[in-house]
C-alpha cells in the first residue's frame, strides 16, 4: 500500500472508519516513526498489526473501539516512546504488552472499561516518566489488595484511581482507602490478565492533556 514512501516519517490516518489492519501493511515503511490511528473503528489490537514498524515511536489508538489486544501487539515496536489507548473499551490488558517498550515515556489509558489492577501493574506503571488512568470504572475490591499495598504516594498515578464500586468507597481514592476495606463482593476483569488473587488475611481527577504530547 505505500510502496516508495520508505524515507516516510510519519503518517496520519486518523478519522476515517478503519476496522482493521492487514499484517505487513506497513512493511514497506520502516522509517516510519509517527502513526495516528485515532478517531478510527478498530476493536483488536491483533499481534501482526504493527509488524515493521521497528523504529515507531509515537502510535496513537485512541477514540477507537478497541475491546480487544492480543498478547505480542507491540512486540515489533520496541521504539515505543507514546502510546496513547484513551477512550477506548478496553477491560485487560496482556501482562506482557508492555514487557518490550524499555523506551515507554507516556501511556494514556484513561477513558476505558479498567476496574482492577494486579501488583505487577503497579511496577510496570511506575517506570513510565507519566501514565494517565483516570475515568476507569475501578471496583476496590480484594483484587486490588496487593496493588493497593506498594502504593506510597511516589508517583501521580496512585492519585487517580477513584473507587466506584462498591457503593461504600464509591468517590473516594484507592490510596485512602485501607487494605482491609477491600472485599471482594463478585468476579473482577483487571488491567492484566489471568489475575487470580484471594481474599485478604490482615492509573485523581483526570489529568488534561499534557502539552508536550501532541497529536500531528
């Protein structure tokens, strides 16, 4: 599809009505560093989708209806510097999505169907220098026991999880809340999956869009 534009830097594709992305569509351009993909109908993020794109840097997905990503989506761009997922509907999220952006600096996943994190989360969350996870419908329930315990107040991110469910801690933080008022009342999808955590024993307001992280 864009054979002869292998010196192309960058490519907006946003607003249209694309639902889909065939595997080695951007093969012919590997210099590519900048793809905006938002304001689009894509609903899976498949693990061919990005193939070639080993120097991407900036890829934004958000304002689409993505329900769904495949384990390995971004393993070809390990380049990744912005990821932008907002206003999607994304509930989980592979454990090892993340595992080979070492270069990560900005992840927006606010605006999605997000109600838990596991404890792994909290790590990978904090090595990226700004993560925005407001506008999540969080249940502060006892799969968020563990996450909830490594919280200490160190990174932004921790102020915006507000609880809505259960009614009991319905608008209040995650970090005010104690681990012992987390009590599991049902079945929870968490932001990485499989995650399977037992009772316990003993991503703030949203963030505005940050200046220096622009959409072309």
């Amino acid at each position: 599809m864009f054979t002869g534009l292998g010196n192309l830097g960058g490519l907006s594709l946003r607003n249209n009505e694309i639902s889909d992305i065939q595997d080695g569509t951007f093969n012919s351009i590997p210099q590519l560093t900048r793809l905006n993909l938002s304001n689009n109908k894509l609903t899976t993020l498949r693990s061919d989708m990005f193939t070639g794109l080993g120097n991407l840097e900036y890829l934004y997905l958000n304002n689409n209806d993505i329900t769904d990503i495949q384990a390995g989506t971004l393993n070809p761009t390990s380049q990744l510097r912005i990821l932008n997922l907002r206003n999607n509907h994304i509930q989980t999220i592979p454990s090892n999505l993340l595992a080979n952006l070492l270069q990560l600096r900005y992840l927006r996943l606010s605006g999605n169907n997000i109600t838990t994190l596991p404890s792994v989360a909290y790590d990978i969350l904090s090595s990226i220098s700004t993560v925005i996870i407001g506008n999540n419908p969080w249940q502060c329930n006892c799969r968020m026991v563990e996450f909830r315990l490594k919280m200490n107040g160190s990174y932004p991110f921790e102020n915006q999880i507000t609880c809505s469910q259960p009614d009991s801690l319905h608008g209040l933080k995650l970090k005010d809340v104690s681990p012992e008022d987390l009590i599991c009342e049902g079945p929870t999808t968490g932001l990485m999956s499989p995650v399977t955590y037992p009772p316990p024993t003993t991503v703030a307001t949203e963030i505005p869009e940050t200046s220096t992280v622009q959409n072309f």
